[in-house]
C-alpha cells in the first residue's frame, strides 16, 4: 500500500491531484478504533477538484490511473524520512479493492514491494522522539 507517516503531528491536511487521475486511500491503524484496519478510498482527479483529508493515525496510499499524475500534499510538519514506515499496498487483510484497469502494469519501487503485511506485527510508532 505505498508509504505512510505516523506521528503525532504529521496530519496530511489537503492532498489533492493536480494532473490527471489518482485512487487515493486511508487506512486506519489507530490500535483501539472501531475502525482499525478499515480502508477508505477515492478517485482524485483535476477536472473534478476534488481533496482527501488524511488524519494522524492513519496511513496513506494511491494508485495512478493515468499515465502520469502530480500530486500537491499540505502537511502540518516538516517531512522526516527516517520516520516513514509502510504496509503492503495489496495486503489481504485490509482488501483494499484497487480499480486497477483492464491491461495496466502496477509498478512500484522495491522498498514498497518490501513492505511488512499488516496483519505481522510492525511498529507504527515514530522511531524518534521530537
């Protein structure tokens, strides 16, 4: 499922896409919620102008539906990649149902390939303190 960020004061305020077509998703990792592990998930698109508000506690992927896309983020602190961790993006627990269009090649990097499943037990707390 791409990448995500988990710290207390990292919220992705407004994601949105600025060129052509994206399927955003949230997935809830808040231990204790009534929802942990629930996925929600929505088609992006500059005609539409249309935002995804992610919160802490959640973690965040996408899929491009077209063959480029650019992606503006508004985030409430400055980006530390030493505390960025990941989950599966197809990851049969959470089931997100991907629309993934007839004939297209999903691409991704090793890293995201590497990523734990989330249902083994993995940190998603920050691994430093601020």
């Amino acid at each position: 499922m791409g990448r995500f960020k988990f710290e207390k004061c990292m919220d992705i305020e407004g994601l949105y896409t600025i060129e052509p077509e994206v399927f955003d998703v949230a997935v809830d990792i808040r231990e204790g919620s009534k929802t942990y592990g629930r996925w929600f998930g929505v088609v992006l698109s500059a005609e539409k102008k249309n935002m995804l508000y992610v919160p802490e506690g959640f973690a965040h992927g996408f899929l491009v539906l077209t063959e480029t896309a650019e992606f503006v983020y508004k985030l409430t602190d400055y980006y530390h990649p030493e505390d960025e961790s990941g989950i599966l993006w197809n990851d049969p627990t959470i089931g997100i149902d991907w629309p993934i269009p007839e004939g297209m090649k999903i691409i991704t990097s090793e890293r995201d390939r590497n990523h734990p499943a989330f249902s083994r037990e993995i940190s998603l707390k920050p691994k430093r303190s601020r």
